[in-house]
C-alpha cells in the first residue's frame, strides 16, 4: 500500500475537478441540481467565491494522482460583498430555475452552524473512494487547528468516517422538496 500525502492547493481548477468528480452521485448535488453538467459549475463558484481566498484547499495525492480535495473556512470566515454577488450569478446560472432550492439549502443550513468561532469543513471529497483521501485529509487538518470544528455530511456513510475523528452528530435535517436527509456533525475543541 502507498501512502497517501496531502499537500496544500493553490490549484483552484484541480480542486474543483476532483470535488465534482467526488460528488458525482451525492444526494444534496443530485438534489440540487440533477443535471451533471452543471455540478463543476457550483463547485467552481463554492471555491472562488463562498470559500474564497481565506479558505484553505488541500488535495490528497497517491501514487502521483490527486484522488481527494477538501475545502476548509477558518473561525470567523465571511463572504466579501463581491463574492456574495458574484456567488448569486454564478449559482442562478448553475442552478436555472432550481435556484430556489439552493437558497433553501443556504437558509436551513446557516441558521444551524455554531455560533462560537470553528473551523467549517465545506467540502470532502474522495475521486477514488476507499484509498484513504478522506482519512488523510481529515488527519492533516484536524492535527493543526486549535479551535472546534463543523460539517454538514450528505451522505451517511461518510459518518463513521468523522465520527473516528471525534464529530458527532448534533442534528439530521430533512430538506424539503422530497429532499435528502443532512447530517450536521461537531467536533469540540480537541
């Protein structure tokens, strides 16, 4: 077995392409948008204009090839007034006439994050599933922050993942429109 090491990106486009590969089948993206075509899109605008500059993008590579992306907001991240406009172009054009449901995802979620300063992990995702991206990445961050922890997982068989690196489950919510079940997970402060 090779190991797997995680590097810092700057590389938005590598990010953006092994997020959208990770969560081709995810049940919030399908939910969201259906249309496949336009995942790259959303991912495109969560990382240059939602996470932002601020945000730190670490890429697990094995073997040479990238095989997982995560994207992390540090304690206190807000949205530039340029990037929220910007954000809302780009997801109505992402989004068309689904559009609704990202606002509803947006407002159900934001209303539920801790209040106390905590590292949001935005994104976790693995383009080759069970070769250890996610534990890597999980391990590389969590080591080196000193402040609790959030996420919100899509997919519940991610959560014995984060559960192994202290997340709990603090609340499942149901999205609307017939809509997936969310799981919101903290982790105290180590």
């Amino acid at each position: 077995m090779v190991d797997v090491t995680v590097d810092t990106a700057t590389d938005l486009d590598t990010v953006e392409r092994v997020l959208t590969q990770a969560f081709a089948d995810d049940p919030v993206m399908l939910w969201i948008q259906p249309d496949a075509r336009r995942h790259r899109m959303i991912f495109h605008t969560l990382l240059r204009n939602v996470h932002g500059p601020t945000a730190t993008l670490e890429l697990a590579v094995r073997d040479g090839a990238t095989i997982g992306a995560a994207a992390w907001d540090p304690p206190g991240h807000t949205i530039s007034a340029k990037g929220q406009v910007m954000s809302s172009l780009w997801f109505i054009r992402a989004l068309g006439p689904r559009i609704g449901r990202g606002i509803v995802l947006e407002q159900t979620f934001m209303k539920r994050r801790p209040k106390e300063p905590h590292w949001y992990l935005g994104q976790l995702g693995a383009a080759a599933p069970g070769l250890g991206a996610g534990t890597a990445l999980l391990e590389q961050r969590l080591s080196q922050i000193d402040a609790p922890a959030y996420l919100e997982s899509s997919n519940e068989r991610n959560l014995p993942l984060y559960e192994r690196f202290g997340f709990r489950v603090t609340e499942e919510v149901v999205l609307p429109f017939d809509g997936p079940t969310v799981w919101l997970m903290y982790r105290p402060m180590p």
